[in-house]
C-alpha cells in the first residue's frame, strides 16, 4: 500500500496521523476545509493537500483517485448530515479494493451487543440533545454514517475511539468487539494512539468488516486483562 488520503486532515486526530503515515513511507492526500489548510503548513511540499468540504462529492472523487487506503475522520458537524455525506461519498468513489478506516465514538453499535452503563447512556443524550440544540453537531448523523459503512461490501474497518486524552504515545491501543468488555473498563485513550490505531489498521486485515473498541495499553484495565493472559 503505497497512497492514502485522509478525510479530515486538518483535526487533531489528522494531524497525528500525518507523520505516522509519513514514518511508513505513504503518499498522502489531505482533505480539509480551505480556511483549515495553513494548519497543515508545517507538512507542506510532503503532502498533497485538497481543500474543501469533505461533503463536496466531487472533492473527495478528486482526493481517493487512485488511493490503497482513505483514512476518515467521522466528524458530525452541524446539523446537515455531515458525517453521513462524507462517509457516502467515501463508499461511493474509494477505488475498488482499498482499504477504508472511519472513526468514531464508543456510542456506535454494530449488532447492539454493546454493554453501556447509564451514566453513558445519560451523557451520550444529553450532549446529542445539547449539540443538536445549538446546531453544533448530530451524533445521530455519526450513526446513520456508520450503518452505511456496516452495510457496505467494501473493505472497511469502524475504530471506536474511548475518551480521549493527550500526551506522548503509550503504544498501539487494545480493542475488544463490545464496549462492556473488561479490558475497556478504564475508557481513555491518548488521540496520538487513536490515529497509531487507524493508520496501522490499514495494513491489518484482521480488521476488514470489524469495529474494534478501543482504550490505551498502557490503562489499569487493559494492564489488567494482559496480566490473566
């Protein structure tokens, strides 16, 4: 796998993501909003970089031309479907074959087998109904955007980010299928580690049609659980 393009390049998690990617030896496509592409200035001359809304179906046509793997940063800004509209476009132009990693939170759900406590359950409503209110995002939009992505044929792999937290990396993250499972109990995880996690999903096929929860290696409950191995 040679080129890949990253949805969202400008963020935080993009950030990250660009000299991971770089370190490997990767052709990289950025696509961001163009009011966000000095952001990225610090890469210039090592990345192509496209500017404008990844909602732009012709912006990402452009960008996936001829990619391995299309990175996504699975963002629910405002409230006209974004998250939704970028992963469609994604499924519709990534290059038959490529690999294809979107992002998003723990509250997604694949087969409803997820265990969540209420207190979750509360927060996760509460900032939907408050997002939502203000006009600053639809977490809803992030789920219609991943059900696309599970109904897909495309080789695609949904990574459900735990809270996040920064700092210096701690290592590749350990995942489980079900938010619930013990390993996850101590829900954090550095964003540098989130990205470590998409970009080298790439080249794990173990990954293909799986939602992998994640939490740092480095936490008590993921110490925890590689101690009973």
């Amino acid at each position: 796998m040679k080129k890949v393009c990253i949805v969202g390049a400008s963020g935080k998690l993009g950030q990250y993501m660009v000299p991971q990617l770089l370190d490997r030896g990767y052709e990289i496509v950025g696509v961001c909003r163009e009011r966000s592409v000095g952001k990225l200035d610090a890469f210039k001359g090592r990345i192509t970089v496209i500017p404008g809304f990844t909602t732009d179906r012709a912006v990402i046509q452009k960008a996936v031309a001829g990619c391995d793997g299309v990175l996504v940063v699975l963002t629910p800004l405002g409230v006209h479907q974004y998250a939704s509209k970028t992963a469609q476009a994604v499924l519709d132009y990534a290059p038959a074959g490529a690999r294809l990693i979107f992002s998003c939170g723990w509250h997604i759900t694949r087969d409803g087998q997820d265990l969540y406590s209420p207190t979750f359950l509360a927060v996760v409503k509460a900032v939907t109904w408050l997002a939502r209110l203000v006009r600053f995002a639809d977490l809803n939009d992030q789920v219609e955007a991943c059900r696309r992505v599970f109904a897909s044929d495309t080789r695609w792999t949904v990574v459900r980010g735990s809270d996040l937290e920064e700092g210096e990396s701690q290592g590749l993250p350990v995942w489980s299928r079900h938010v619930g499972d013990p390993i996850l109990k101590s829900n954090i995880t550095r964003r540098v580690d989130f990205g470590l996690f998409m970009v080298a999903a790439l080249e794990n096929d173990a990954l293909i049609h799986e939602a992998p929860a994640i939490v740092s290696c480095q936490t008590p409950s993921a110490l925890a659980s590689a101690a009973k191995i």
